[in-house]
C-alpha cells in the first residue's frame, strides 16, 4: 500500500460554492447483492437498500479490489442523486464513494470504500 500521503495541488479540483455542495444527496445504502458486470471486467454490479423502499442497482469500478461476496451486508456511502447512466448495458442509479492513494492504473493503488463507524439505518443523511 502506498503510504505516501504528500499530495500537489494539481490533485485538488476547483473550488465550489456551499451551495454547489449542498445539490449533493449523501446516503448510506447497504449492499444486498453483489456480482461481477457481465459485460465490463473492472465493475461489480451491486443491488442496495437505500431505505427508499426501492432497490437500488449502482455499477462500481472496485472489482480490482474486493471481492464481489464480501461486499453483501457492508453499508457505504453513496451520491443518491447522481443522473441514472448506463455503463455497459447496466443501469446504475449512483455512485458509491472510496478514497484512492494513486491514479487510476497505478499498479499500487489502493481503494478503500467509506463506510460508517458504527450501525446506522439504510437512506441515512450524510452531511
């Protein structure tokens, strides 16, 4: 894992208003299913309860990363409000959020999904 924690100011992206912030819908979602993509080899296909009642399908690019099944039960942190985009014939309504140490296709990097603490309920705020 990369340990180097300095980071340039060409990491940083523009600058944003609170209110830009504020559009951001925040939720914890729980993982109930959780595949590989049949059609992309870096994507996981994963099925959530954002408390809304209604499953939630988002496709995450983590596949590198986890293993599909020790996903299911993980409650994480996702942008609920994302627009629905279609990646390689599968819907994926949001995004879920991670922390990386390096560029995509470094061949250290690390991918840490962000989860809650402790317990709290699925479609909770977070702000």
């Amino acid at each position: 894992m990369n340990t180097d924690t300095s980071v340039t100011e060409s990491t940083f992206k523009p600058e944003i208003t609170f209110d830009d912030f504020a559009k951001i819908d925040l939720r914890v979602a729980k993982i109930t299913q959780a595949e590989p993509h049949p059609n992309a080899d870096r994507l996981l296909k994963l099925q959530l309860d954002d408390g809304s009642g209604t499953p939630r399908q988002i496709c995450a690019g983590v596949k590198s990363h986890y293993n599909a099944e020790d996903l299911i039960g993980k409650s994480i942190v996702i942008v609920a409000n994302l627009a629905l985009r279609s990646l390689r014939g599968e819907e994926s309504r949001g995004m879920l959020l991670a922390a990386s140490d390096a560029a995509k296709g470094s061949d250290e990097r690390s991918v840490v999904l962000l989860t809650p603490m402790d317990e709290i309920g699925s479609g909770s705020v977070v702000s």
